[in-house]
C-alpha cells in the first residue's frame, strides 16, 4: 500500500463526503486490518472486530454521530480500547488526549502509524477518494437488447498524428528487446514474425501502465488510431488513441492467406497466437462486446468456413451462439469449436499458450488438435431461427450420441490435482446475523437459492433487503424484477434506505410535507446514488423475459458491472422458450439454465419462487412447510444449494411486525431447530436482526 505524500488540498465537499459517508468508514476499517493483521476487517450490521487489538469477540460498532450538536458523521468506537484499566484508546493523533473513536480518515492514519507508513491528513484523505472511486466506478450498462446508438465527434488530425507517431515507436521498442519479445511469446505465443506483421508494440504510459499496442488502420491503409491492450491484467483492459477515432468495429488481426477453416476469436492478441501457428484467423476490436458482426465482418468470410473460438465463460458462450446464428442467416458454414483441455474460464489463447510456450509443442502437434477439433464439432443447419446440430449417424443410418458431449469420466486423483477442487469458496453475506449464521457466511457464489413464500410474506421485500445491504458494503448486484417495474423497486430501496414510510415516498419527492421525511429521503438520495446496485425491468422485454435472456443479462451484468450477486424476483414470472411445453419441461429448463448461469458467472443466484395451491393454505404457525411445497420443486428444489419460505406477522406501530425464515434445504449446514425470526419494519419495508431496532442492517 502506498501514501503519496504530496496530494492536492482536499476541497470542503470531499471532506464533508469522506465524514458523512459510512462506505469510506468501510473502507478504512478494512484497509486497518490489512495493515495490521494481513485480512481485511470484516463488518457485520453495524459491529466488527476492532483492528487495534486482538479482538476474539467483536467490540467494535460503526454508528453516526447525531446528537444533538452532532455532524451526522460515522464513526468507529472500540468498546475495548481504553477499557480493562488502559490508559487510553485506539486513537492516539492526539497524543494528549488518546480516545477510542474516530472518523475514517483517524482509523486509517492509526493503522498506518502502527504499520510504520507515513500517511498526513491529506494522503489519507486522497487515498480514501480514490479508493471510493475504484469501488464504486459506474461503466455504462444497459439491457443487451436495445443498444443505444452511438454519438460520433471527429477526431483531431493532430492527436491522430500523434498516436500513429507513438504507435511506431512502441513497435521498433518491443521489435528491438528480446526480453519483450520472449514475454509475449511466453504469455501470449506469438512469435517475432506476427509481431512485425502486424506492428505490434509495447509501451508504458505516464501513470507507470504497460500496454501492448496495435496501430488499427482504415480500408485504404490510413491511420485510424491506437489500441492498447493491458500487459499488467489491471483494469481498463483497453484503450484507444485519440479516444473518439475509431470509426465502427474494424477488424484486426486479419490474416486469410492460408487455407483452412478462418478462426473467429474474440480478441486480438487470441487471433495472433492462432496466427503464429500459420492459421488464417481474424478478430473484431470490439472483441465479444459485441453479439452483431458487422457488414465488413461477414463480407471477409464469405465463402469459408469459420471456427468459432470462443472464451469458456457465459458471456464467450453467449457470444459465439449469437454470432454463429448470424453466420448461418448469411449462409456461412461456421463450428463453434470445443478445445478439449481448456480450463475454465480459458480462452483459445490460454490453450494455445499451454501447448506451444509451456509444453514445447511444435506448430505442426497443435495445429493437427486444432483441426481434430474442427472435425469432431457436428456441423449445423438452420432449423426455423434454431440451429441443430446433426449428430453422427451409424452404418444403418440411426443417429448416435456425440462422443464429445458425454461427460467425462474423472478419477478422484485428477479431481484432487485439478486447481479448480481448491478454489477457495466464495460468499455473498446477507449482513443479517442470523441468516448469515446458518449460511456459514451467506450464500455461496456459484449456486442457485431459492426464497419461497405466500403472496404478500415479504419475499421480495427480504432479497431487495439483502441486496441492498450487499450493495451498501461493496458487492455489485443486479436485481431482476419480473414483477414489479423499476420506479416501484426503485422507491422501496428508498424507503430501506431513509425508513420513510412508502406510502409517503409514493406520493412523490414534490409532496413530501414532512420535513423530517423530506429530509431523511433526501440525505439518503445523495449518499447511496451510487451504490452498486442495478435495477433490471423485465418489462423492457416486450416479447418477455425467457431464460436466455436471464443469461444474456448476467452475462452483461457480470463482464461490465462485476456482480457477484444476482436476484431474480420472481421465477413464477419467466417467460417459457417454448409456450407449449408442459409445466415439468419448463421447470426442468429453468433449472438447467439458472444452474448454468451461476457456476459459469461466478455469481449467487437469488430467486423468489411462488408456493404450490394446497400449501398456500397452511398456517406457518402449526403447519411446518415442506420442500414439496415450492413451486416447481420436482425440478428446482433439489437442484439448489439453499430454499427458505418466508411468513410474516403484522403488527401496528409502535409495535415491530415480525418476519420468519423457515429453512428447507441447507447445503451449507445443518437446518436450525426453528424458523429464524427478524424484525420487519412494514411501513418501510426494512428487515434486520431481532432486537437491533432495526438499525442493524
């Protein structure tokens, strides 16, 4: 961790922001612990292990300051430091007055002090904003479906100038090193002959970055501008130069002079490495961004067959079925290529790097298992808007199953050596104690859980809940709601937020005559206007939202937005593939796909499931429910990791209505005794803790 010791003076604003908001305490209470035990601390509600002392219970607690000649900032108490007949506590700046609070920027100049950095006022206050920044950076997103369409300004010639003279020199740089040239041949397999083809070059730019450029030329052979590609795997991946000069999707690589099959790859460097094995290849700039290839694209590869490469995640999938549909409309022969061996999460260029660079293959050995993997791939013909493929046929003429798409049969040893069986596992905590207790932390990315529960029991109310409390400490979420449109999602996180009644939000921000109310909803507005949380209206569908679409969207969602959790509200609302298909068929298919879409995205996935008929009818007080009671539960109940149905009992204020969770399945334990019960706060929608007064979320 670096401090700069020279920063620019922090403006009122930013200082008011870093105090006032409890995300920059987060960050400081983590970045302590780092420093000063190796892990992050973690927060749980309002409580945490205090990073200043060895802390075997939390005595922590993170609380704003508003009494009544209070700023309304947070603050981080220790209950502990300057209790047990100490003479002080964790904040010593002051060394005449040590105390055991502080504010954000106190806890991560303490941390620093006792780590031995030297960090001012300043440096932490800058390190604070451009941690912020990173965390909470908002790229562009939008349903896949309706792009918005592109705003075009001319470039300047001058900046173009510049670019294609800078271009140059970060070519003859990599050209005239050896030990670059060694890099990228052991990282990317592509050799001298490629690189000198195609002017590749490599660069560091003002801020330290190394980048691998490509000059990205027009038809005629003219300057369009300068990417960059990331040498160092941080974020921006890419970048252009001037940044407004490309013009469309133009292509490159493109190298068709050999014969064979043309590899379609979903980047450059991809398609190089393919290149340097004497393939014809070719990639778009826009890599698999884009699920449309332009005119130019299919023009190029008209009249060869093309193998589709894509990368072994949901959104490489997603891309290589779009494109290969659109090969086919255009009557383009095209295979979308399974690479046997690839890791998951892969790319071509990963397995073509583990051939050449690591395992010391010859061009000739990996470009006989690119061409097998050509052969074996079932070619495709177009069947109404759905390709089939043909599977091979027997002597008599009787289709076989394809011998590529059997599972595979692993012995536990390889199972033990593959890296993939270590993986640590992920969770998504909830941030409400008792649920994440049972869940061992929270829920389990990779895996489907469901939440059940009768009409009007505070199911969708419970995952808006736990999304926004994963939101609020820093996990990216997308909340898919089939139900209701965004404006009514969008005020009752509102009114989780502020705890303004919703019946007084709905009235409109212009109506709000309580100024206590009014004042409550506007704080709420300017402090989590950027929280990670995206609101997906399935109403945006109009031929409805279907399971593909599921996929498209937390692929999108994943790739451009970082969500780790997902929540679909509800299941009962998806749109079938196939109207005509039986209730089974439709649940056996939902259930495939919502698997699929959480193990390749990496991501957990919430959905709010309706209850059968005759279980509607029970009372959560005697009846217990049962699996068998979740709707679709013959195909979806035993194929996710964790199920609850959720109860609720109302009761008039001042009095706190009560929520249960009653658990079903629990993959991740043993199943409490009896059903969890939180507080819920009706008016507002909020849940949390028992006994928390509802501050604890």
């Amino acid at each position: 961790m670096g401090f700069p010791a020279d920063q620019a003076v922090i403006s009122p604003d930013d200082l008011k922001r870093i105090k006032s908001d409890r995300r920059f305490l987060e960050l400081a209470l983590e970045e302590a612990g780092r420093l000063l035990s190796g892990r992050p601390t973690q927060i749980s509600d309002n409580a945490c292990r205090c990073p200043f002392h060895h802390d075997e219970h939390p005595s922590g607690s993170l609380h704003q300051d508003n009494g009544a000649t209070g700023t309304g900032d947070w603050l981080f108490t220790c209950h502990a430091c300057g209790g047990f007949g100490s003479t002080g506590g964790w904040n010593n700046l002051n060394l005449q007055k040590p105390t055991s609070s502080g504010d954000a920027i106190a806890v991560l100049r303490v941390a620093a002090k006792r780590a031995s950095r030297q960090m001012d006022f300043q440096a932490a206050c800058q390190w604070l904003l451009n941690k912020h920044a990173q965390r909470h950076a908002k790229p562009a997103f939008s349903i896949p479906f309706a792009p918005p369409p592109p705003v075009r300004v001319s470039p300047d010639p001058q900046l173009c100038a510049r670019a294609e003279e800078e271009a140059g020199e970060a070519h003859q740089t990599l050209m005239s090193d050896a030990k670059l040239l060694k890099r990228l041949w052991q990282e990317r397999a592509i050799d001298k002959a490629t690189v000198e083809r195609f002017e590749v070059g490599y660069t560091i730019d003002a801020r330290g970055r190394a980048w691998w450029t490509f000059p990205i030329r027009h038809d005629d052979g003219s300057f369009m501008a300068q990417k960059r590609h990331a040498a160092d795997g941080k974020t921006p991946k890419c970048q252009w130069s001037p940044p407004n000069a490309k013009i469309g999707q133009p292509l490159y690589p493109v190298a068709l002079d050999a014969d064979g099959p043309v590899w379609l790859c979903p980047g450059e460097l991809k398609a190089m490495a393919v290149i340097s094995l004497g393939l014809a290849a070719l990639s778009s700039t826009a890599g698999e961004t884009v699920k449309e290839l332009p005119a130019q694209t299919i023009e190029t590869l008209r009249g060869r067959a093309v193998a589709i490469a894509p990368d072994g995640d949901a959104t490489g999938q997603a891309w290589a079925a779009a494109v290969q549909h659109q090969l086919g409309s255009a009557g383009i022969d095209s295979r979308i290529v399974d690479l046997g061996g690839m890791r998951a999460g892969g790319d071509s260029g990963d397995w073509i790097v583990e051939r050449r660079a690591k395992q010391g293959l010859d061009a000739t050995a990996v470009v006989q298992q690119l061409v097998e993997a050509f052969e074996r791939t079932p070619a495709t013909t177009k069947t109404s808007s759905i390709e089939t493929p043909h599977p091979p046929a027997t002597a008599d003429g009787d289709a076989q199953p394809d011998a590529s798409a059997r599972p595979r049969i692993r012995p536990i040893g390889e199972v033990w050596r593959d890296q993939e069986t270590w993986k640590p596992v992920v969770r998504v905590a909830t941030h409400i104690t008792a649920l994440d207790e049972v869940l061992r932390g929270g829920y389990v990315t990779g895996g489907v859980h469901l939440v059940g529960g009768k009409a009007g029991q505070c199911k969708t109310q419970l995952v808006l809940q736990i999304a926004v409390n994963a939101a609020q400490h820093g996990v990216p979420v997308g909340f898919l709601s089939l139900e209701m449109d965004k404006g009514e999602v969008g005020r009752l996180v509102l009114a989780q937020l502020s705890k303004v009644p919703r019946t007084t939000i709905d009235n409109g921000l212009t109506k709000l005559h309580d100024k206590l109310a009014a004042q409550h909803v506007k704080q709420a507005i300017r402090t989590f206007s950027d929280l990670p949380l995206d609101i997906i209206d399935g109403a945006d569908v109009s031929c409805g939202f279907t399971s593909e679409h599921l996929r498209a969207v937390v692929a999108d969602g994943v790739t451009n937005r970082s969500w780790k959790l997902v929540v679909l509200d509800h299941l009962g609302e998806l749109a079938p593939l196939d109207p005509t298909a039986q209730p089974l068929q439709i649940d056996k298919a939902n259930a495939a796909t919502m698997r699929a879409v959480a193990r390749s995205s990496d991501v957990a996935l919430v959905a709010v499931v309706p209850l059968r008929k005759a279980a509607s009818f029970k009372d959560a007080k005697k009846d217990a429910f049962h699996l068998d009671d979740v709707m679709g539960s013959a195909a979806i109940g035993y194929a996710v990791r964790t199920c609850v149905v959720v109860s609720a009992t109302y009761r008039k204020p001042p009095a706190d209505s009560k929520v249960l969770i009653h658990f079903l399945k629990n993959r991740n334990g043993p199943l409490p005794e009896k059903p969890l019960q939180l507080c819920w706060l009706a008016r507002c929608g909020r849940i949390a803790n028992t006994g928390t007064g509802l501050d604890g979320t």
